[in-house]
C-alpha cells in the first residue's frame, strides 16, 4: 500500500465515524527528524528539517474527535512533505510575496478543504476546526467559514488591523469590559521555572471586523471579515511569574460568559 493509498484508508475510516456529531478536528505540524539514522536511509523522500542541517519529512494530521465526550474519531486529513536539501530562508525565497499556495502555511486551507470533504461525506452534525497561532491565516477566515456548520478557533498570532477602528486588535480587545472570572490551577514547571499556582483570570470578548493585510488587498478576498475575539488575562499575577495572557479568535458568535 502506497503512503496516498494509507491516507485516503484512514481518512475514509474517519468518515464512518462522524455521523450526527459534533467534532473537533484539530491540526498541528510534527518534525520527523531522522538525522541520526542518515547513513542508513536512502535520501529519496528525505528533505531538510527546521534547523535547515538534519534531514527527515514533516507530518500535518488533523485529529477528529467527539466534542461531546473527547473521544478520538480518526484522521480526517494527513499531509505528509519535504524540503529540498538546498532550502533557502524566507527572505531569500521572498517569501512573504508569495501566494498562499506556494507557503507551507497552505497546509492549513488544504487540512481543513480534505477534513471538510471527509466529514461532510461522513454527515457530521457541526464541525470546529481548531489551530495554533500559525494558523491565524486571513485566507483560512475568508474561505472556512463558507461551509455550512464549519467554525474556525485558533490562537491569535496577529495584532491585526480593524476595518473600523484606529486602533489595533489587541488594543482595542483589552479595552473591553470584563465580562466575568474564574479560577484556574497553573501546574509548574521547572525547565521554565513556572511555580504551581493558583491564577485567576478575567475574561472579555467582543466581536471584530479584520482586515486583510496589505499584501492582499489586491487579491480576491473581502475587505473585511466579523469575527470574535476573546481575551483570558491573568490578574495580578506573582510578581516572579510570567501572567497567563490568552487570545482566541473565532467564527463562532461570543455574546455572552457562557459561550
């Protein structure tokens, strides 16, 4: 079996699963790194790794699971690539000029366009497509949101500008009333020296018209998009500690504490 051949099996297994639900599919990128293992692999199907000197292939999953219960359903989407042993940073590749399609950023569209294939096959009831920072993507909110009962959450990367405002996303969401606390238990950690603690935390949210960013606003995407964005911030946090400072964006509607 071909490794295509494998993903379309596991992500067909997924579809059977999804019937009715409401799932979570979840997206990250691993670094499979194999350079101690060169001198025994073929270098065909091998490709730089992020320190740009080992070798070994990068893995994007999109983990399915029950919403309801955290049950894993499968893998609705893999994507699995290489960079060439020649790979050059992003400004030589000028990279920030370059479409969407030819980043590696793409994986996030191309995860969520195959899961929203499989899950929709599959009848899912709503599905919630969920990232990290990487994946605050002005193309990932112009296009996701399109299909019906699909969300985006991701954690905020950018301090983004507003369609109609004067001030900046993060500046203009800290300046919202506190729409209630709660309690929270930090676990410590001693490579970073976080102590155990108890944090307390305020929460805002308010929704938000983003803009694209300039490098866009010749392309084919709306001038802008409501979304909602919502702050967890830490409240006067031990002096020694770095404050919990939390940003989620989302196309869910956040009106109240409870959603």
């Amino acid at each position: 079996m071909t490794g295509s051949e494998l993903i379309k099996s596991i992500s067909e297994h997924c579809q059977q699963q999804v019937s009715g639900l409401h799932v979570l599919a979840i997206s990250d990128t691993s670094e499979i790194n194999l350079e101690n293992h060169r001198g025994r692999l073929k270098e065909q199907g091998l490709g730089l790794v992020g320190n740009n000197q080992d070798v070994g292939f990068f893995i994007h999953p999109t983990l399915a699971l029950n919403a309801e219960t955290g049950f894993p359903l499968g893998l609705s989407a893999v994507q699995i690539w290489t960079r060439a042993m020649e790979h050059a940073d992003k400004e030589a590749r000028k990279y920030k000029q370059q479409p969407i399609e030819s980043k590696e950023s793409y994986k996030w569209l191309a995860s969520a366009e195959k899961s929203i294939y499989s899950l929709d096959s599959g009848d899912a009831r709503i599905v919630k497509h969920i990232g990290d920072r990487e994946s605050d993507l002005y193309e990932e909110w112009a296009t996701v949101p399109k299909r019906q009962n699909h969300y985006l959450l991701v954690r905020a990367c950018l301090n983004r500008c507003l369609w109609d405002k004067s001030e900046l996303l993060y500046e203009h969401l800290a300046k919202q009333p506190v729409e209630g606390t709660y309690s929270l238990k930090v676990q410590g950690d001693m490579r970073t020296g976080r102590r155990t603690r108890e944090a307390f935390l305020a929460v805002r949210f308010t929704p938000v018209d983003i803009q694209p960013p300039t490098s866009l606003k010749t392309a084919d995407y709306p001038a802008h998009l409501r979304i909602y964005a919502v702050e967890v911030r830490e409240i006067q946090p031990p002096k020694d500690q770095e404050p919990i400072l939390w940003r989620l964006l989302t196309t869910h509607q956040v009106i109240s504490l409870e959603q």
